[in-house]
C-alpha cells in the first residue's frame, strides 16, 4: 500500500479580482509549523503573464504521469511553495515523480512584504488554473501566500481535506533532486530560437529509448545515438510539458548531472526561471533514486542539526563558510552536513546560484528519515547482526551479510565498492548504494 | 434477543420494517457483529454442474432465497456506519435510491453517511428528476458532479419498453427553477458527457443533427431563458479548463453556432485571448477566424494579439500559423507605427520548415519592414540557417546569407575502431572476476556473454576451498532466471542460456566443495520444493537443471552460442586458462589483431585444439584497417602455415592466389571480410561453391505482387486458400536450405580434422536464420545485436535475414520487430566502418530510413550522417536502393522527405551534396508514374540543387522527369529543376 497523508487546507486558494487587481491566495497546509503569521507573503508579481504560464506548465507537470495507471492520474496532488530571503519558490513533481519543476519567482520579479519565511504545500485547484490562464501581459497580479486574515474561513464547508496519493514518493524526491542539483554541472545555454528548433525534434507519443542532445553546427538537436560530448536523456517526451513555454523564453540554460543520473534545465525569463528536470528514465522516479543515501547514514550530532536549523531559519540561507565562521565548526563538517541537510529536506539547491538554500520541508525530519526503503532494510540488517566484516586492512573491506537463503559478498576497495546482489548487479551503483553496502558503511561508522 | 427476533424474520421471509423501526441507536450498534456473520452466512453459495450444448460447467447458486438475501441488506442499511455498509453492500449507492428504499425505510430514518453515499456513487437508479426530489425533500444536496453527471442525459425520455423511440424533451429542463439558474452552467466548469452524440438513440420526435445539446443550448439563448452573453464568455472560457480534444472541440462548435457577431467579438476580446494558450488548435483556429474579422477593426486590441503571438507562430498546425500572419498582415496595414514591431514577430514564423510558411513570412517583412533597420535584420539573421533559397531570395536585402552551412566539425571526435576510449580491460583478479560474472546474466554491456565464456574458466582457476562461498550469491541468481526463464525485459534469451551454463559450473564446484556452498545447495532444494508445492510443473523444473548440453536450442542461430557455452565448459573440465580467440578487446565486438596473434599462439602452445566457429568469429571481428600495423612482423611466430598465411591476407600482405587453400572453412570470414569481388569469385571457383548465405547477396524486387492468406468460406464452412495482392519486398532467391540440426557435441570438432565435406564449406552461417514456423516472435529483442557482432566485418548476412522476417513491410508486426530495428540500427552505426557493404546492408539501411518507427528513422538518418562524415558511405548504392523501395512503393513518402528536412538536409556542405548524390540515384530507379509525395522530394532536390548547380542529372533521371512532368501538379519544380540543369550543360 502506498503512504497517504491528508491535507488539510484552511480555505480554498483561489485568484479573485479586487479593485480591479488580480489577487492570488494560496492556501496552506503545514505539518511543522514554526512561526505563527498565517502569511509568508503579500504583493506584486511583475511579470503576471509570464508566471501565470510557468504556474500553469508547472500545475500540468504536478498532474501528468508517465507510468502510473489513469486510477493514480486522478488523484491529485499540489505543488510545495517556499517564500524566503526574498525568493518565492513554487515546486512540484509528477505523479510517477520522475519530472521535477520549480518555479522561481526571483527578487526583483516581485514586489512585496515577506511577512515570514515559510514552505507550504499549495491548492492547485481547477478554478484557479482557469483563472491563471486568462492572465494576460499588462494585468496586475498580487500574491498573497498563507493567509490573510484569521478567521476568514469561519464557515465549516470551506475547509477542503483531501487524500493525497503517495507524499513519501514527493518527499524522497526532492531530497534526491537537491543532491542531484548539486552534483550537476553547466552545460549549455541556448538562445530562445535555439530551443525552439531543438524542442521540435522531440519525437511524437511515448518513447522508449533513450534520447541525447546533441550540437550539430550551430543547432541543438534530440537524437536517438549518443557521442561523445552529447548529453543522455531518459523518456524524452517528457520535455514536451515544456514546449508552451519555450516561445516565451530568453535563453535555456542545461545542467546534466555529472554520472547522467538527472538532466535539468532552466527556463529563463525577466525575474523568472523555470527549472525542469528528469530522472534518468520515465519508469524511474527521483524517488526510487538512492543518491542521497550514502549521506543519509552519515552520523552527525543533534545539536549541530538544531544548530544549523536556527541559524538557517534566521538567515534563509546557508552560507557554509559564515557558518562554520559564527558557529565556530570545522568546514569539513559543514560540508558533510550540508549534504545530509539537503538529502533531509532542509536544503534546497539553487542550480543558477550555484549553491544551497535554505527550505524546511513542510514535512516532519523523522518522516523523511524513516521513509527509504534501503536505508531501512540496512538498519534492520545491523539490528539483527547480519553483517560480518571478514577482512578490513590497507583500505580494503570485505564483508558477508546475509541475503535470502545464502550471504552477499560486499567488497569497499579504493573508493569503489561492489556487492553480489541483484540490485547492484543490474545498477552498478548507479542508483545509490545497495542495502548491503550501507549496513556495512554504516557497521564500519559504528 | 434481537439476534434470534432478526434470524426469525429472515429466515421465515417476515416484514422486516416493524422490527428495524422498533430499534434504538443502541440496539442498532450491538447487532452490527451479528448482522456481519449473518449476511455472510445468507450470502453462502454452493457449486452446481450444469449441462449445455457443448458439455457441463459449474454454475454457483445461493444457498438462501433472494427475499432472505434482500431483508438482510435492509438490517445492514439500517444498522451499519458508513464504512461497514461501504464494505458490505457493493452497490449501496444505487440500494439506496431504489423505490423500494425510499418508500419503505427514508420516511422513517436515513442513514448519516446517506448523501455522502448519493453524491459519491454516481447511482444509476437516480435521475436527475428523482435527484431534485430528494434535494427538494431536504435528503440529498447533490453535488456539483453527481449533477454534472445526471443533467446531460435528462432531455432524453428512455424508453424501455416495446421498442418505442427515445423521446427529445429539452421543456424537462425548466421543470425546476435551480436547473437553468445554476445546474446547467457547470457543464460549462468540469468535464462533462454534455459532447455524447447520443448517436445509439432513435429520438422518433427529433430528427435533426446529433448534437442534440448544441441544439437545446442554442434554442434556450433563442428563448431569452440562458443569457446569452453569459454563454458566449463561459463557452469561450471552456478552453481554461484542461478539457480534453473532443470536449473542447464541443464546446467551440457550440460557439460557432451561436455565430457571435461583430459587436460581441469586440467586447469579448479579452476572454478570446485566454483561448489562444489552449493545447487544440481547433479552439484557436475558432478564434482566429473572428479575429481576421477584426484585425482592420480600430477597437480591435492589436497589441494583445501582437503580445500573444509568438506562442502561436511557433504551433505545429500549419492553419493556425498561416493565420496569424495573415492577421498581422492587416494589423501592419492598418498600423504603421508598430510595423517594426510586427516584422519582428513575423520573423519567428522563419524558424518552420514549411517553404509556404517561411515565404508568407517573408512577404509581411518585405512588405512593411525596412532593410535599414538593424532590429529586423538581427533578427532575421537569426533563422538563416533554416531559411529555403526562395526565402533568402525574399529576404536578401535583410542578411547576408552567403555564407554556406559549416563544413562538418561534430564527427571529427569519432572514434576509431580499436582505440584506449573502447578498450575492454581485461579482468584478472578474483574479486574483479566474481563481481563480473555476477552482472554477465544483466545485459549491461552487449559484449559481455562474450567475456563471460571466457572469463569462466580463468576464475575456476582462482577458486579454492576459501574463496569458493563469495559466489553463492552469484549461483542463486542464475538458478533463479534459469527457473523463470526470460522474465527480465532488459535481458535476451542468450542470458538465460548464460544462466544454465553458470548452474552447470555451480554444479561441478558442488562436487569439489560441498561444504562451502552448503547454502546454495539447501536455497536450491528449498526453492526446488517450495516451485512444486504450489503446482509449478515437474517436467520444467527438472529441465531447468539439466546440463546446457541438454536443452532445447531455441532457434538456428543460437546454434553458435551453445557450441562455445560447451567449449568452455570442457575448458573449465581441463582446468584451461587459454580462453577464446573471439572474446572482444575492444567494444562492442573488435578483435586487436596483436592481441589475437598472442591468442593463436597460446592454443598453438598448448593442448586444446582450436575450435572453428571460435576461429571464425574471431576473424570476423578482426578490423581490417588497424592503425597499427607492428603486429605484422610477428605474424610469422604462428605455426601452423595456413593460419600465418590467412592472417598475412587478412591484411593484404599476401595475395590468395598466391597460396594453396587447404581449409576453406578458415579462409572464409577474411575472404568475406576483404569483400573484394575478385578475391570472393577466385574463392568461389576455387571450391565450387557459392557464397551467397554468407554474403546475404540476393536479388529482390518491392512491387505489387500476389499473396496467398486464409480465409472463412461460409459456403464450405472452413478455412480457405486465397490469393490477394500486396507490395512487398521479397528475396527472389532467399536461402531456404533446411539445416539438419547437428548435435551441439558434434559441431564443435576441432578444425584439425582430417576430412572435409566437398562443395560445402562448413561456418557459423550455416546457422545464422530463423525458424519461422517456430515461434511467434522471430528475433527475440536484446539478443540481435549480439547476432550482428558475431560477424561485424560481414552484416549483410545476419541483416538479410532481418530483412526477410521482419522487414518485407514498412510497419512492423508487434513490439518486438520494432525494438529488433532500433537495437540493430543502434548495433549497426556503432560498428559501421567502410562503404564497400554489402547490398544487403544498404537495403536495411534503406529499410530503417523509411519505416513505420520515428526513432528507428532517425536512428538511421544519424548513421548515415556519421558515415558520410567519416567517408564510409556508398550514396549510389544506398539512393538506387531507396529508389527502387519506393518503386513499390514500400513506404509513404512523407516519412522520408521529413526525415530530410528535420535531421538530414543542411547538416554541412558534405552531407548535402551527399543528400544530392542519394535522391538523383533514387530517380533512376523509381517508378514513372509518379507517386504521393514526390513533389516533396522534387523540391527538397531543387532546393539542393540550387545549392551544387553544376550538378549533372544522369539520363535514367531526365527520362523519369519527362514522364513526371505530365503530372500538373508536378510539372512546375520539375521544370525548376530542368532549367538549373540546363544551365549547367549551356554553360
């Protein structure tokens, strides 16, 4: 069965014209509320249609898959917002988790107080869509996230509480994306009529096979056959959730990440980006992906979780070196700790900037922690002594831990590591440790 | 109590009703236990057989009366809480409106969870008339989607009874006031039935069009009872609505009829708008049309439409771009203060790759664009590399557009073939070898079944009493898929053969070290009996642990495979390290020819006699242009005369007719490989025998001809013979010798035998086709281009086959055909190295270049690319080979004439007069009566021409185009074409 978690909205958010201004109210659900203003933010977008277009593209991708049944298609489920050191954020994934879209609304795109800084889970409803999608260049639009006054929502039937299909899958998700945001490099930037013909070769309906883009002379193009420089790209027609956009751009900016586990792009307009990423292929999620595993066992005191946490919180961002100047912590731990951080959620990643931010996930820490399967089934191995280090010296360890009827053979050698299970078999490490290979990392930790 | 009082009314069929009413919430709370096990036990069934024409069947029956089952279920409708009766009764929502329920219980009590159940179950007991009854009775407040869902259906009378017509009755609509005021207008919010052609209904009283609700909608707004401009904005604002195609095209026919005038138009501009961002271009054609209406209009709001434009310039639908050039047009002559503005727009209509398009484009810049305008120009220079010669023509005044398309620069990376980027490295080390043979059944790399059979035996080697556990794990995995054969999609059927060969290795080490590998040995015999404790069938089970030498060789072709899976097992019997000749060095299948040498004279060294197939594969993989050529010198450290000397041919350091053939079986690969015409008929004449499977030379045709299929004759009651016709590529002379299948022992002799079949040359071809009859899929998926790397210097044998089970049409026949063209297409360009292939070769090529599959299309177009910039393709060949499909024609044109224009025209000067050199051979020899789609590709050839002008046609061609040119439509390009080439010959 899969993890649910219900929401429950104060109202319903919805775009109203007020005094003839178009004013956006989100309504929030938050699981760990930290402060208590009912509001993040209250202003004007100056690019109206611009980000009703990206909320929309951004809505559609929150509500397409590309491997689960109709069934699970007709659950819905809403995008995450973050307002913070003066930065509105709106994320989301699609239903397989596969497709990652954040848009970001950056400081001079909008014009407004943050009365808080906050992450919140936001009601995407269909009026609200509709009512975006009638935006046009020159109306005015202010947001408001979280709630304007209390006591708004008096009357019992505006409460909306929905069921909410899978959240574990969103929440492992965007810890991996995080980390995987941090391990992609710059690629390309590509000009608006550059983009366009690259996004018309994307082939029509469903594709199986791998795709790259591809330079050939001055065009970028998608083709089936990789070479050397091109850049891997699972389940293509996945971009096509773009193609609205790309018209609308000013240049397209790509990140492959470094082993090709992810490829994101960002959109760029006036004050605006849209970032877009795909999981290695359309049948495997962000989710699914145990990149962040490896820093998830890392074992780091509390205090200096809580610690960062407070200081974060105040500052909105995560500067390591400051940190590590004002706190007074070795740097090497800052830098462990900010890639624990982000595979906690409390971390975003910030491909343009090149660096962290800081975004408390609206979820509880012991939820994220407790969510992956691996990292469970490798506590669960050391808990019952099924890991036996048979050799450790000269930087080699070898190890037997029991598997279903006879014992794995894991093998940690000059920075690499190998394991005789069907998982690493297949994957070659390419998704993330095995749990073999975690319960012995995290014995050798103990 | 209550309990006894409930079985007595059941079971004696009494009036229920006295005794639910008689209970209080108490009483109703305490029985809910009981009632559960109750209608359970009621609700019993019994197995009955039954007879029938064609024998019996079981049949379940109730054990209790349907009265009994029935008063039940009021007990439960009464009694249990909204989960319970969910679980309980299926069909609660449609139990809950029935007559009978509303009659008997409702006046008396309803149930709490009742209107969630109503709204939610959508049941099809509840009308919409019978739905209002209970809104107005206070029961239900329908929701707005158990409305949406009733209304649409309500201006139908059924009738169900003696075949009378359905009845049309939109006056149903104003029995209730709530209907027209609200009900009505949220089909205009959420996705609805309201498009249903209702077209299964015989409405006796109506016998207009179909659509009935379009009709009801338009006589309700003629009525002055739905406000029309009230209508026209949320029909409009249907396209906000992420509807789907249908629903959406409903709801813009809805607006066509109403034919909204000029003055609405005007005041619904800004709902217009919002309609152009919708993904159907039907909806933003519908406004496009009103828009051309008013684009002279001065209240019209140009600025809007220009700000909107560039999504729709860039549509897929040509209609829709064509359109809003035509609209900008007007706005330029009308404005001229923003004509700047509008050339800049309508220069992003440059970057489609329709002539017509870009010319209509061009026009609107030429026409109201100033070539002094730095704006326009930058922008326009911003498409030229897209821009048709009759565009740049157009626009010369605003770009410079003689600089050419860049010479080819991206294949200047391509590898060569035996390079340090593909190097395989050799694995020694135990662990390295464990975890190899761990992945070798996963199909990561196409190569690795290769290196598995060699790697077996050197890791036999290495393993003791210590170390022989860490591959438990290893065995486990091959006893598993050996178990449930191929249920991994990524894996072939040669992984699944792998895996029988790792269970006989794990059986011989059983022997050695039974202690060692006591947990397989118990997981084996666990799973043994857990597969025939839950019925898994014995004769399987025993087969799948038998020796491979055993089993059933799936096909002919995996003949070659199972040869050398035995050949290492007697490696690893002899406890040999010397390996296989044909184990790729380098990806995906080359030999290095020193490496080789080191190989041969390592067998020569030791006991093992070489085996045959082994030695051809390994020739056949052997590349026949190393960049280094030291190995040579040490070509003369091989014993055995024959080798030395065919391995001196391999490289053109001896001539064949220079030295005796003793064993042609050994010549063969590198004659086959050389492929020199010369050398191959010297060969031939030499052994009286023909090449022609090896080399997969046939003559074939693709035209219309006759086919023979079966079909029902009702008059004879069975199955016929019929003849009909098709177009179809067919072999004339396609090998269909029946190949006695060898026992797998037998076929790996050694080469060193002393006698040789006359007039036959024995070789792994023999074995490379496919029993047809045999299986529904031909070529299984993930192990064909294994299949092509068996041979890398001569495909066109394998691929002939390909061409003759799946190819003889452009479509393929399942999934599998598909995935078998893109793995080969893939498998091809990686070993694709010369031009002198076979045709067989080219004719896949062809094939790949024009069948149903894009990505196969494509994968073709970025073979020939590569090729043609590394000086590795034969145009003529490969242009008469297309040319001669077509004469059929195998494939619709279009495929082939957009694959140029997207992925093949303009890559670099190279590929286009490459492209040139392919469509004036296809000329020569296609058909003279033209077929769809040649224009196309006539002016896609002007267009190239215009481009290389001293082209010269050659005369099969000019006849082709004298008979084309009768063609109207045709004549005009044809002619465009014959001028540049007289121009050419005057000059």
């Amino acid at each position: 069965m899969s993890e649910t978690l219900s929401y429950i909205y104060d109202s319903r958010s919805s775009l109203e014209r007020i005094k003839g201004a178009e004013n956006l109210l989100l309504s929030k659900f938050n699981e760990v509320e930290k402060g208590n203003s009912p509001c993040f933010f209250w202003g004007k977008l100056k690019n109206p249609y611009e980000i009703s277009r990206c909320l929309i593209t951004l809505s559609n991708i929150v509500q397409s898959s590309f491997n689960l049944s109709p069934f699970q298609l007709a659950l819905l489920k809403d995008p995450i917002v973050t307002a913070g050191n003066n930065q509105i954020r709106f994320e989301g994934f699609s239903h397989c988790a596969g497709v990652y879209a954040r848009v970001d609304i950056l400081e001079n795109g909008q014009d407004g107080e943050f009365i808080e800084n906050g992450t919140t889970n936001v009601d995407f409803n269909t009026p609200l869509i509709s009512e975006l999608s009638k935006i046009k260049k020159n109306d005015e639009l202010v947001l408001s996230i979280g709630q304007q006054e209390v006591g708004f929502h008096k009357e019992g039937e505006s409460f909306i509480e929905r069921k909410v299909p899978l959240p574990s899958k969103w929440i492992k998700g965007l810890t991996t994306v995080q980390h995987y945001f941090s391990e992609s490099e710059y690629a390309y930037t590509i000009s608006r009529v550059q983009a366009i013909q690259l996004f018309k070769t994307i082939p029509s309906g469903k594709v199986k096979t791998d795709y790259y883009l591809i330079k050939r002379g001055n065009k970028y193009l998608f083709s089936p056959m990789s070479s050397k420089t091109s850049l891997s790209i699972g389940g293509i027609h996945r971009l096509k959730l773009l193609q609205p956009l790309i018209p609308l751009i000013n240049e397209l900016k790509i990140y492959p990440h470094k082993d090709m586990q992810a490829a994101s792009f960002i959109l760029c307009f006036d004050e605006l980006n849209f970032i877009f990423s795909v999981s290695r292929d359309y049948w495997r999620g962000f989710s699914g992906e145990g990149a962040a595993l490896e820093t998830l066992i890392e074992d780091l005191p509390e205090s200096l979780v809580q610690a960062f946490d407070n200081y974060s919180f105040s500052n909105q961002e995560f500067n390591p070196a400051l940190m590590s100047f004002e706190e007074g912590i070795d740097i090497s731990k800052i830098e462990k700790l900010s890639s624990k951080l982000s595979a906690m959620g409390l971390l975003g990643y910030d491909l343009a900037k090149n660096g962290f931010f800081y975004r408390r996930l609206p979820f509880k820490l012991s939820r994220i922690l407790s969510l992956n399967p691996r990292l469970k089934g490798a506590e669960k191995l050391l808990e019952n002594d099924k890991v036996q280090i048979i050799y450790n010296q000269d930087n080699k360890i070898e190890a037997k831990v029991d598997g279903s009827g006879i014992q794995h053979y894991v093998l940690l050698k000059e920075g690499k590591q190998k394991c005789t299970c069907t998982w690493f078999s297949k994957n070659q490490g390419e998704r993330g440790a095995c749990k073999h290979i975690l319960a012995v990392k995290k014995k050798l930790k103990s | 109590m209550l309990e006894k009082e409930l079985t007595e009314i059941v079971l004696k069929e009494k009036d229920i009703i006295p005794f639910l009413q008689s209970l209080n919430d108490k009483d109703k709370r305490s029985l809910v236990p009981f009632i559960k096990k109750f209608r359970k036990k009621i609700n019993e069934t019994y197995i009955v057989e039954e007879k029938a024409g064609w024998g019996t069947y079981n049949k379940n029956e109730f054990k209790y009366s349907e009265k009994k089952r029935d008063l039940v279920d009021m007990a439960c409708f009464v009694c249990f809480n909204k989960t319970d009766i969910k679980r309980a009764i299926f069909n609660i929502a449609n139990l809950s409106v029935s007559d009978e329920y509303l009659k008997k219980i409702i006046p008396w009590y309803v149930p709490k969870w009742f209107e969630e159940v109503v709204n939610k179950g959508n049941p099809w007991e509840l009308n919409y008339d019978k739905m209002m009854q209970l809104f107005k009775q206070g029961l239900i407040n329908p929701s707005n989607g158990l409305i949406i869902r009733r209304l649409p259906i309500w201006i139908i009378e059924r009738k169900w009874e003696n075949n009378i017509a359905d009845l049309y009755k939109p006056e149903r609509l104003l029995k209730y006031e709530e209907t027209l005021k609200d009900h009505i207008w949220l089909l205009f919010e959420e996705d609805s039935e309201i498009n249903n052609q209702y077209a299964y209904l015989n409405t006796g009283n109506h016998t207009g069009g179909r659509d009935l609700w379009i009709e009801t909608i338009i006589s309700l707004v003629t009525e002055k009872r739905l406000d029309r401009q009230r209508v026209l904005i949320a029909t409009i604002y249907t396209s906000t609505k992420g509807f789907n195609k249908s629903l959406s095209g409903w709801f813009f026919d809805l607006l066509i009829k109403l034919n909204p005038s000029i003055e609405e138009i005007l005041s619904l501009q800004d709902e217009l708008f919002s309609v152009l961002n919708s993904p159907h271009s039907k909806l933003i054609n519908t406004v496009l049309k009103y828009f051309k209406q008013l684009a002279s209009n001065e209240k019209f709001k140009f600025k809007a439409f220009i700000d909107n434009s560039s999504i729709i310039l860039n549509s897929e639908t040509k209609s829709v771009v064509n359109s809003t050039l035509m609209i900008l047009d007007k706005i330029a002559k009308t404005h001229e203060t923003i004509r700047v503005e509008i050339c800049i727009k309508a220069s992003e209509a440059l970057i489609n790759l329709d002539e017509k398009i870009q010319s209509r484009a061009a026009k609107l810049i030429v026409k109201y664009g100033d070539p002094q305008n730095s704006t326009i120009t930058d922008e326009v220079s911003l498409y030229t590399d897209n821009l048709f010669h009759s565009t740049k023509e157009l626009l010369k005044d605003y770009s410079n557009f003689e600089e050419e398309v860049q010479e080819t620069e991206h294949y200047a990376e391509s590898l060569k073939i035996l390079s340090e980027e593909n190097k395989i490295t050799e694995l020694e080390s135990l662990d390295d070898l464990i975890f190899f043979v761990s992945q070798s059944i996963d199909n990561n790399e196409v190569y690795h079944i290769d290196l598995l059979l060699s790697y077996l035996p050197k890791l036999n080697l290495l393993l003791n009493s210590d170390n022989v556990s860490k591959l438990e794990p290893v065995f486990k995995r091959a006893l598993d898929l050996s178990m449930f054969r191929n249920s991994n999609s990524q894996i072939g059927q040669l992984e699944s053969d792998a895996a029988f060969y790792i269970n006989d290795f794990a059986k011989l080490l059983l022997k050695k070290y039974p202690d060692k590998l006591s947990d397989f040995n118990k997981y084996r015999d666990t799973k043994i009996q857990n597969l025939l404790e839950t019925g898994y069938d014995k004769t399987s089970i025993k087969l799948s642990l038998e020796e491979i030498e055993k089993h059933p060789i799936h096909d002919f072709i995996y003949h070659i495979h199972y040869s050398l899976f035995v050949k290492s097992k007697i490696l690893i019997r002899k406890n040999l390290s010397v390996g296989f000749l044909c184990t790729p060095t380098h990806e995906p299948c080359w030999i290095d020819p020193e490496i080789l040498l080191n190989r041969i004279i390592k067998y020569e060294n030791s006991s093992e006699s070489i085996d045959l197939y082994d030695f051809q594969l390994a020739f056949g993989r052997m590349p026949l242009y190393p960049d280094n050529k030291e190995f040579i010198s040490k070509i003369d450290l091989i014993k055995d005369l024959e080798i030395r000397n065919i391995f001196k041919y391999h490289f053109d350091e001896i001539n064949i007719r220079s030295v005796k053939i003793n064993r042609p079986d050994l010549w063969l690969q590198s004659v086959l490989s050389k492929n020199n015409e010369d050398e191959i008929n010297y060969f031939q004449d030499q052994f009286n025998y023909k090449l022609i499977k090896e080399s997969g030379q046939y003559n074939w045709t693709c035209q219309l001809g006759d086919y023979i299929f079966k079909s029902y004759d009702h008059s004879k009651r069975k199955l016929v013979d019929k003849t009909g016709t098709k177009i179809e590529l067919r072999f004339k002379d396609f090998y269909t010798e029946e190949v006695k299948k060898k026992s797998v022992v037998s076929s790996i002799a050694g080469v060193f035998r002393k006698k040789r079949m006359p007039n036959k040359i024995s070789s792994i071809y023999e074995y490379m086709h496919f029993d047809i009859s045999k299986y529904y899929v031909v070529i299984w998926d993930n192990d064909e281009t294994k299949f092509l790397n068996l041979s890398p210097n001569n495909p066109s044998s394998f691929l002939s086959h390909v061409i003759h089970h799946n190819l003889k049409e452009s479509t393929f026949f399942d999934e599998t055909g598909k995935k078998n063209m893109t793995n080969l297409l893939k498998g091809l360009y990686e070993i694709w190295y010369r031009a002198d292939y076979k045709e067989s070769t080219y004719l896949f090529l062809a094939c790949g270049l024009l069948c149903s599959e894009k990505v196969a299309r494509e994968l073709a177009g970025e073979l020939w690319i590569k090729a043609n910039s590394e000086n590795n393709m034969n145009n003529v060949i490969l242009g008469k080979t297309i040319g001669k499909l077509q004469y059929g024609p195998y494939a619709p044109f279009k495929r082939f004439t957009d694959l140029i224009s997207a992925n093949l025209f303009n890559v670099s000067k190279l590929h286009n007069n490459s492209l040139l050199i392919v469509i004036n051979n296809m000329f020569s020899e296609m058909n003279e009566t033209p077929i769809r789609g040649l224009k196309k590709l006539l002016e896609l050839y002007h267009e190239l021409l215009l481009k290389f002008p001293e082209t010269k046609l050659n005369n099969r061609s000019k006849e082709k185009f004298g008979k084309w040119s009768e063609t109207k439509s045709l004549k005009p390009v044809i002619q465009k074409i014959l001028n540049i080439s007289l121009k050419n010959e005057g000059s």
